[in-house]
C-alpha cells in the first residue's frame, strides 16, 4: 500500500530500499536469458490476466486527476484502457524476445604479443528511475532493467501512484514464477517527494544511475541535483521542415500524424517549418489538414499573411514543447534556413525532414544534432518500441553514454576480458 511509509523516517525507508537493490544486483548479474525471459513472460502473463485490477487502480488516479485539475496532455498520459494495457504486455514480450545483451562480445582484437581482448557488455548496476504521469514506464523500465541484468528502483508520480501499484504487482509475480529476487523491480511505497531527493543522492552509493521521465522542472532538478550519473531527457521541442522539394499529399499526411496521433507524447511535432519556396502550393493545404484536425495554430508574420486563420507566433513559441493541439509555424529559406532555426531552438530530440531532394537530406542529416533524424516519416516514430527495442524507458538527449531510446543495450556497461598465453609485460 502506498504510503505506509510516509509518516516514517524517509531517509531510513530509502536506503533500505538501496541496500536491498543492491543485495539483488549480483544474482540479476549472472542470471542466465532463459530465467530472465521466464520473468518477462510471466510479467506479461499478470498484466493481461490483471487488466481489470489495473482498469480500476488507474480509474482512481483519472478521477483524482480531473478533481486536481491535471491538463487534457497530462490526463491523456495518465489513462489506459485494454489497448494500452495490452501494449505494455506486448512491449514485455518483445523485450523477452530480443537478445540478451549481457555477455555480448562488442568488439574483439589481437595484439602483436598475442594477447586476445574482448569488450564484453556488462549490466549497469542499480537503475533509478524517477517518472511523473506514465504508469506504463512501470512496465517498461521494469522489463528493460530486468532483461539488462539490473536491479531497478521505480519512483512514479503521485499521480498515477495506484495504477504503477498494481502494474509492480504483476512484475514481482514474474519474478517470482521465475525465481528470481523479488526486490530486483521496486516501487517506493511512498508519494512523499523526500524520496527523491535520497535517490538524487545515491542512496548510501547503491545506485549506479537515475535516469528522470518527466517534465521540465523535474528533469532540471534532478540534473541539478544529481550526486550519480543522468540519463537527461529535458524535452521534446520537436521540428518537421517541409522541404521545396517535398511531395504535397505525404507532407499533409506526414504534419497531421506528426502532430495529431498523440499530441502528449515528447515525439509529436511543436514546430513546423516550410521552405519559403513552396509556401504558395504546399502552405495553406498542410495548415488546413492540421486545423481540420483540431489543431491550433501559431504562426509568425508571413505565415498569417497566407493563412489568416491562425494566432500570431510569439518568441516563446519556438522554445515551447506544448504536448497539445497546438503548433508553431514559420517560413525559412530552405534547408539551411530550417537548420538555422533548428540548431537556434531544438531541444535535441527528434527532427524530421519531408523532401525528394537527396542532397537537402543529407545537408539535413549531417547538420543537425539531435538524437533521432528521420525523413519522409511522421516525428511520433521516436519510440523505443517503433526503433524495435520492445520499449524505451525515455529518449536520452545527452551526449555521455546513452543517446535516443533508452532501451536493453543502452542499460549495459562492459568490461575488457584478456586471454593470455604467460605473456609478461617487458
């Protein structure tokens, strides 16, 4: 139950926590594939034979969140119904079904003395992952950790506190069917924000990196505060540049999508940008699809001379990750135009380009650094689960070890295994 703990000594209650992930990390370390996807499965098995219990745990923090007055973003990454949930049991069975990273050989090399090296993937450790509204990341950073070899330590929002109870309970029957330590998957049992700040702290040096899923101010804090290693996802201030080149009917198809399948993900579009050039033929067909939708639109000062029906843009349009039906419009010169704007405001994330023209493509490709490109594809494709990974536990917008989706080989270190035949070192 959450919050038994509450009126307790957080700190205490933390580093028992700690100590416990870290008494599970070493038989997790060397568990062979074959009981880790047991684990996997059974998990899987619980959240479809669990739906109900996990309709009505998440039907709680719903009408919670809508007396607290939570936003239609937030709200909408709060919900599930059985689509939703049999999307996390099918990203579990993906995940068993990946090969296990732990023991991979990465790179092997001879020496001239005739040593034989070997990099060789290795678990992380213990994970700590501190998330707000998304009781899926339960499942998912569970399942990812588990398959890497990791102890894992789940801090979800207050918000969504029941529905991320009732998903743990399914992961430990999995652990149990299988054999393994039940505390390798917890769930601070408590909503109190103390907790995080003893993860941000390193729980006593238990926990090897947090890896924050959240907004803004969360991500911030926990990149401030921080005494171990981030995974840093600030947020998804995410571009689509509809080049000159660019075929009509797929760019409206492409904006709508990109846009409008889920506006509260960090992979739905914020910023569209249109090649000055085809503002005349591809402009007013691509926002009218968009509004269509429902959309709203922000637009800068040539934009609104083509398209009145829209909201003039304003300087914090183009820093805003809005998770709403709303999207930020302007008019560039070109490709080296939408680079320019791109590299000026992106927060990093994900950037797509519409074209024909494999040059602008590739000047696209090459310029711009962000931890996921695509071309002539919808933004919402930035998912772990999309790039076959089974799931993701964020998109990393770091540089330092982890970029993208976070997924089972992202979660791994390695070491260097050396073979020698009594060689000594002159």
């Amino acid at each position: 139950m959450l919050n038994k703990h509450q009126g307790d000594d957080v700190a205490s209650l933390m580093t028992r926590i700690g100590r416990k992930a870290r008494a599970a990390a070493r038989p997790l370390a060397i568990a062979n594939t074959a009981a880790k996807n047991a684990a996997l499965l059974a998990m899987a098995d619980a959240i479809i034979a669990r739906e109900q219990d996990i309709l009505d745990a998440n039907a709680i923090d719903v009408s919670n969140g809508h007396e607290s007055g939570l936003s239609a973003s937030f709200m909408d990454r709060l919900k599930l119904d059985p689509a939703r949930i049999r999307a996390m049991a099918d990203g579990i069975n993906e995940i068993a079904g990946l090969r296990d990273p732990v023991g991979n050989v990465i790179a092997a090399w001879e020496r001239p003395n005739g040593l034989h090296i070997e990099r060789v993937r290795t678990p992380l450790g213990v994970v700590g992952v501190i998330y707000e509204s998304r009781p899926n990341v339960t499942a998912d950073a569970g399942a990812l950790c588990l398959k890497a070899g990791n102890p894992v330590i789940l801090r979800g929002g207050s918000d969504s506190a029941n529905s991320s109870a009732a998903i743990h309970a399914c992961l430990i029957e999995g652990l149990k069917t299988a054999g393994l330590p039940e505390d390798a998957i917890q769930l601070v049992p408590t909503t109190d924000r103390a907790a995080v700040g003893e993860m941000l702290k390193g729980l006593s040096g238990n926990l090897e990196v947090i890896i924050p899923r959240g907004g803004r101010s969360l991500v911030e804090r926990v990149q401030n505060e921080a005494r171990v290693p981030v995974f840093a996802h600030l947020e998804g201030v995410c571009h689509l540049y509809i080049d000159g080149s660019a075929d009509l009917d797929m760019a409206v198809k492409i904006a709508v999508n990109a846009k409008m399948r889920r506006t509260g993900v960090c992979g739905a579009a914020e910023t569209l940008l249109v090649d000055r050039a085809v503002a005349g033929t591809h402009l007013v067909p691509i926002l009218g699809a968009l509004q269509a939708a429902g959309c709203e639109i922000h637009a800068d000062a040539e934009v609104l001379k083509l398209y009145a029906d829209a909201q003039p843009a304003t300087d914090a349009d183009w820093v805003t990750e809005y998770l709403d039906a709303i999207i930020a419009v302007k008019l560039v010169d070109g490709v080296a135009g939408a680079i320019e704007h791109i590299e000026n405001f992106s927060s990093h994330h994900t950037e797509a380009i519409i074209a024909e023209d494999a040059k602008a493509v590739e000047r696209f490709f090459s310029e711009i650094d962000s931890a996921i490109l695509l071309h002539n594809a919808s933004t919402q494709f930035a998912d772990g689960g999309e790039f076959g990974m089974g799931a993701e536990i964020g998109i990393a917008t770091g540089k330092m070890h982890a970029r993208g989706p976070v997924g089972v080989e992202q979660l791994t270190s390695f070491k260097y295994r050396v073979r020698g035949s009594g060689q000594v070192r002159p």
